[in-house]
C-alpha cells in the first residue's frame, strides 16, 4: 500500500474511501480489467469494519429483505440486493476459509476477528492489482471527460468516480470527513438531514438517575415509537439507554418524541396483579415481580411509582392502583433528552437523496460515470448486518458499471 507522493496519474476508476463499499467497489471494477485507485483518507483501510461486532464484524445477515432498511424510496434497495445478495457475500466469505457463526435473528459474525474480513477484501483487491492509498486526503474534485481529483497525494484523474466516503458516524476513526455529502451537492443532488442513528439514548433528570444507579443491568423489553416497534433486550447505562432494542428504535426515533417501554412484554401485568392478589393476598408488588424482573430495577422503579405502598401486601391495595400500576409496567412513557451523536452511532441516518440515484447502476442520473454507494446514500439498515450488506451490494453494482 503505497502512501508515497504522487503527480499526475490517470486510472479507470477513483474509488473515494476504503472502507465496505469502497474495497467491495474497487475489486469487483478490477476483476473486469480495470485500473482502479483507492483514496482513504484514513491511516488504515476499514476501520469501521474492524472495531465492528465487538470485534467480530457481523457481516451479513441470512434474512436480508428491503423491509430491513429505511430510504425515502423504499424500492430503491430492490435491485442491488438482488444483484449481489446475502448468499453472495457469504459465499466469498466461504470461498477464503473464514469460519462465523450465526447469532440471533440470522446474524452472522466471524469465529475469529473482523480482521479476516477485512484481509478477504484487501486480498482481493491485491488480486486485481487495485492501487490502495492511505492518508489521501481529498481536496477538489473536478469533472471534464471524466475527473479529477485533487490530492495532499498530487492529481488523479479516472474516467469512472465512486464515492465511497461513509457517513459521520464515529469521527474518532477519522474517515468521517462529510466529503460525500460535499460532493453530492456541488453536482447539485438533494440530501436529506443526516442524523446520528443505532445509537444509545440519553435521559435527564429522575430517569437519568434510575438509570446510572442500575447502569448494567439488561432485560428483555418491547419498545416503540409511534410507527415501530422492536422486542430485543435493552441496557441501562450511566447516560440512559442503549442494547439492541434501543439501537433498533433510533432508526425511528426523532427528538422529542416519547418512547414505550413494555418491560413485561409477555404479561397483561394489570391481569397478573390483580390475579396474584386473588391467590396470594398477603405478597408484595416487589415480591411478585422478581420473578420478572431484576431487582435493582423493581427498587429503583418502586421508589417513584409506587412509594406509599413499598410495605403494603397486595391485599392492602385497591385494584385501581394495580391497574395503573399494570399500565406504567406494559407502556412505561419516557422522553429521551437526546443520543449519544455521532461519537457512538454506527451509521448515518439520511444522506444523498436517491431519487438521484439509477438503483440498477448507483449512478447520478444525468451525471455519466459518477456513482455513490454505501452509507453516503439515504439507506439505513436494521441493526444486525444489514448495513454491511447493503455496502456490498451497492459497492458491488457500481463496481460492475463503472
């Protein structure tokens, strides 16, 4: 991987930015005979890749489904999907001896490191002689008959341009640069609002204090805004609220908006009380829901919601009060004060508007031999691989048409 100065130099294909798409891009271009160039502004290539999964990189996910992401047009994700799917990637994956495993919801991870899928994509781009360059920060970008594209490395010109850049999620990785953004809108497309997005939550106040006290603890919930909803587990931490179920919703969620929260996801918790109070009168609320719950959070949610009763049986309690107590339980109301931002999110909600986008190719409609891929565009996948799969597919479409 050459970092050395250069001049002037002429290739295919300039891929900007080394990360899922932009490798998956700039090898697919180079099986077909091209001479193509990598520019990562970074000093490693896919680093995203490599702090990702825990450091096991979930790859792909054996359920992959337009439904599992989010665009302004949700038809848009059709064609490249179809064109380079789940059982390709795998098969790559396959194809160079990395051993995974699947976790839940179809999700499959490396057994060993997200090095080794990081190693398959370099690999072959060494295998197609693809000229990767590190600490190539990008400074213009021109077009006539083709472009060029100004360097802190010297001026590359290629006939075919993807851009590859990402989003601005996790900055600290020092790709999250907006360079994409910057380029979609000096060739006039429309962007969307980007937002942090699979990020934890924050709170303030009471609820921020619940949460700090108990930060660690993990339960099976049911969340929701008003237009979706995820069972998965959720985990309180020192800010508010993170796990799977909290990165799912804040896909969905917009601020100032109030989320549920059914901590008995599998119980009618009014019915179970008022029962439990029929065949055992003379327990405690906290005692029936231990066997639910932990708790750390029975204690910390006893202390706020139902005080005055902390001593009394359910005997001693009117119906009434268990039922809205039973209510609080399925559909605990809370307004997060905000996200962790881009510092923790793992992708870029928004972005380049697709509708300028061809969904066959991943070219700018009306702009030859420009192509966007990955998290620059305005998709968004569910947590559990779907982003990465969406990097190799549309990578993989503009690699074949560029």
């Amino acid at each position: 991987m050459s970092t050395a100065s250069v001049s002037t130099e002429e290739f295919d294909v300039v891929v900007l930015g080394g990360g899922a798409a932009g490798l998956m891009a700039a090898f697919t271009a180079g099986q077909r005979g091209k001479r193509v160039v990598v520019l990562e502004v970074s000093n490693k290539l896919g680093k995203k890749i490599l702090m990702s999964g825990g450091g096991r990189c979930n790859f792909t996910n054996l359920d992959v489904m337009p439904s599992n992401f989010i665009c302004e047009n949700p038809h848009f994700v059709k064609s490249a999907l179809a064109q380079y799917s789940q059982w390709d990637f795998i098969a790559l994956v396959a194809k160079h001896g990395v051993d995974y495993h699947e976790k839940a919801h179809g999700q499959l991870f490396c057994d060993n490191s997200s090095k080794d899928i990081l190693k398959i994509l370099i690999d072959e781009c060494q295998a197609v002689n693809v000229d990767l360059r590190l600490n190539c920060d990008t400074t213009k970008v021109g077009s006539d008959n083709g472009y060029r594209v100004e360097t802190n490395q010297g001026v590359i010109s290629g006939q075919s341009l993807i851009v590859a850049t990402g989003g601005l999620s996790i900055p600290s990785l020092g790709g999250a640069t907006g360079l994409g953004y910057q380029l979609a809108e000096q060739f006039g497309l429309n962007l969307h609002a980007t937002e942090a997005s699979l990020v934890p939550m924050t709170l303030s106040g009471k609820w921020q204090d619940l949460s700090t006290a108990i930060s660690g603890v993990s339960l099976p919930v049911v969340v929701s805004v008003a237009s979706k909803g995820f069972a998965e587990s959720m985990l309180f931490t020192h800010r508010g609220l993170s796990g799977p179920a909290i990165l799912q919703l804040s896909n969905y969620w917009h601020a100032g908006e109030p989320i549920g929260i059914n901590l008995l996801p599998n119980e009618n918790a009014a019915e179970l009380f008022i029962q439990r109070k029929k065949t055992n009168p003379k327990s405690m609320l906290s005692g029936i829901l231990t066997n639910f719950l932990p708790k750390s959070l029975i204690a910390e949610l006893q202390s706020r919601w139902w005080p005055e009763h902390s001593a009394s049986t359910l005997h001693e309690m009117k119906n009434e009060e268990l039922q809205r107590l039973g209510a609080l339980f399925n559909n605990w109301s809370i307004r997060p004060s905000g996200t962790e931002g881009y510092r923790t999110a793992e992708v870029t909600r928004g972005g380049v508007d697709v509708n300028s986008i061809s969904s066959k190719t991943m070219q700018v409609i009306g702009q030859k031999n420009l192509f966007f891929v990955g998290e620059a565009l305005d998709v968004t996948g569910h947590l559990g691989g779907f982003n990465f799969q969406w990097a190799w597919s549309s990578g993989y479409v503009a690699g074949i048409n560029a």
